[in-house]
C-alpha cells in the first residue's frame, strides 16, 4: 500500500520544477501520466548524458521515474478530447504554461471543471496567475533577483553570486505544488470539491527574506551584504584549508562557538563571540589558522567535537562515498526502464514514511514511451491510433538507438 495510491495525475510541465513535483508524488504512489508535446524538445528532459545503449537521458531516467508519458499535440480537436476522456479518471492537472495557455487551449481549469467538478488544478508559473507581472517569462535567477533576497547576499567587493542550486525551482516551484495539491486532495475528501492552486515561484521567494524581512518591516532597515549572522557578518562562513579545499563553520550558539575556538587553539576569542564588532579582524585569524591544516587534518580534529562544521565535499563525496548519506539511502540503485538486468543510480526521494516506504520500480522511460498504451486503454484501436498520428495528434514512439 503506497501513501498516494489512488491519486491519477495528467502533467503538462516541462524542465525542473513541475516534473520534480511530480516525481515525489509518483514516488510516494500516485499514478502520473506526463503529456508530451511529439514535436517540442524539452532542455531538461533532453539534457545529455544518455544511459548507454538507450535513448533515455539521466535527467529522463530520474524525473520520470515511477511515471507513465504520453505524446499529445494539444492544438488539435482530437487531443483535447483525448484529455478530456482521461481527467474523468487522471482529476489532478499540473500544467506548467504561462498564464492564459492551457484556455486558448480550451482545457482551463473552468472549461474542465464541467466535464470533471472534483478536478484540483495546479498551476505553477514564475509570478502567478494574477498581477502586472504575470505573463513575463523567468528563471531561478530572476526569482530570487526580484525577490530582494540576492540584494544582501554575496560579496561587498562583487555582489551577488551565482550557487549552481535551482533554488525557486524545487524549493519553492516543486515543493509548494506538492503541498499545494495534498491540502486540496484532503480538501476534497472532506468535501467533495475540487479547486484551482495558483503556485508561484517569485512568491515562494518572499519568506526565504525569512528573519532579516521579518526586521525590515518592522524597523525599515535594509540588510547589507557581509553585516548580518549569516551572510558574511560573523564566524558563520567558508574557510579554504591548506590543501585549497574549504570548511564550513556555523558555529553560532555560546557552546558551539567555545568549542570551535578551542580546537583551532584561538580561545582567546571565545568571549569575543561569533560576531563581534571587529569582525574583520577576527575572520582574518580564522583564515590564516584554517590555512594551517589539510581537510582531513582539519575533519579528525572537529570529529566528535559538536561544532557545527561539516567538509564542503564535492559531488563524488556526497553522492557515492558519504556514510551518512549511504545510511539515509538517498542514493539508490534503479532498474532501467525496458532494459533487463541493468541499473543506474539515482537521486531518492527525501521522505521516510514507517507504513508506507517508498518504493523505486524503475527509471522514466523516454517520452512518448506509453502512448500507444493509454490510448488503447481509452478504447483506441491500433489503426485508429495510426490514424491520429498521420493527423499529427499524437506521435507513436519509435527507439532511437
């Protein structure tokens, strides 16, 4: 028994933050069907490495994971009433388009909730369905640019800096969806409606201002870069060890920071606390002794020390040799979609249910995979669904390698 089972899904999101979303939910035991355009590459589905001998991108093989994909060319008749006969079983949409798209399309949420009165309809855009914003295309650079957060973030001497994290994407896009779509499935239990879940990635942003936004709007003062508790104003930071790898401190509470000075042999500075106000002075003398040491000289003095200061360890080190991360097993070996005996590994999902566990059946397959399948399943016949394709409704998937 999963946790999701019964939940049928029809997603129309293409990139990171939409299948992400999906892919949790799949994982913890809905049934997802992602809908495809035949003739429109998606960046990230289609984004090299491919797992040799296959035509299934890594990317591919993680966000369509435990799911099901169709390939529908939704400007035609025929394909909208392919999806019109699906959400009287698939009641959850997740659609990814700019505000406006999926009604030219004639499948909105209120043209769709006369066919289906109990559907739940997420919508996730980067500023929303509503406001002067809303039809502007973005990334996650944008988000966090716009939501004042990149504004007292980075550097004095160059600015913001770039993290490499798609932090809008899965912490805000991906995640609020999920949230989104559960509260309105209990909702629905409770009575019997469906509803509409307007998700924006801009919006998300906001609280991530979190403590220094709670004190501007209070006091009116603007947080600087390199002046409060955790960015760059105190201890709290990256240090470069001898060998040019880096340490991260956050030592900030009374204990954690007496320790900390204790095993770089500064207690002077103990009473001094994590930010005193010769800040500049004090990271100065933690830099020159965090230079002293290699990494692992610097780890077997913090071990066991209650400290706060971790390794900043790189991809390999995190994802294939970490006890921790072994033991939490986030990184697990999956069956490759249609291949035999062949398996990858992959990213889990970060959720541990006791009754319930996640199970990994097998990696996406490449889009367009089942449609001959679901089509079927809705009373197609083979040649009909020949015929759809001549008219470019749909397209059949073929192997490419």
């Amino acid at each position: 028994m999963k946790a999701l089972k019964g939940l049928k899904i029809l997603d129309f999101s293409t990139l990171l933050p939409g299948p992400y979303a999906t892919l949790m939910l799949a994982d913890l035991g809905a049934e997802v069907i992602k809908v495809s355009s035949p003739d429109k590459k998606d960046i990230v589905a289609d984004y090299p490495p491919y797992i040799d001998g296959t035509d299934i991108s890594a990317n591919q093989a993680w966000l369509g994971r435990n799911k099901k994909n169709l390939f529908l060319n939704l400007k035609t008749d025929e394909a909208k009433n392919i999806i019109k006969k699906l959400i009287m079983e698939y009641d959850i949409i997740m659609e990814q388009f700019r505000p406006g798209v999926m009604e030219r399309l004639g499948l909105g949420y209120e043209e769709l909730k006369k066919i289906n009165p109990k559907i739940i309809y997420c919508s996730l855009t980067g500023y929303g369905q509503t406001g002067p914003m809303k039809n502007n295309a973005g990334h996650d650079i944008n988000y966090l640019a716009r939501s004042g957060n990149m504004n007292y973030s980075g550097k004095e001497s160059i600015g913001p800096v770039l993290t490499n994290m798609q932090i809008a994407d899965i912490g805000v896009g991906s995640l609020h969806s999920v949230i989104g779509i559960l509260s309105a499935v209990y909702y629905r239990t409770i009575t019997g409606m469906g509803q509409y879940i307007d998700i924006s990635m801009a919006d998300g942003l906001i609280p991530f201002n979190a403590m220094e936004g709670a004190g501007f709007l209070v006091n009116g003062k603007e947080p600087k870069r390199e002046r409060t508790r955790l960015n760059g104003g105190s201890a709290y930071d990256f240090y470069e060890t001898k060998d040019h790898r880096y340490l991260s401190v956050g030592s900030l509470e009374p204990k954690f920071w007496k320790n900390f000075c204790e095993c770089i042999n500064l207690p002077e500075f103990i009473e001094e606390t994590v930010m005193p106000e010769n800040i500049k002075s004090l990271k100065d003398k933690i830099r020159a002794r965090i230079l002293e040491k290699d990494l692992k000289e610097w780890n077997e003095i913090f071990k066991g020390k209650d400290v706060c200061v971790e390794p900043v360890l790189t991809m390999k080190e995190a994802l294939l040799e970490d006890e921790h991360i072994k033991a939490r097993n986030l990184i697990l070996d999956v069956n490759v979609a249609g291949e035999n005996e062949k398996k990858i590994k992959q990213m889990g999902t970060p959720i541990k249910l006791s009754e319930c566990p996640i199970s990994y059946k097998e990696t996406g397959y490449p889009l367009g995979y089942h449609t001959t399948e679901i089509l079927e399943n809705l009373g197609y016949s083979m040649e009909e669904i020949k015929k759809l394709e001549k008219e470019k409704v749909t397209a059949i998937y073929k192997k490419n390698v």
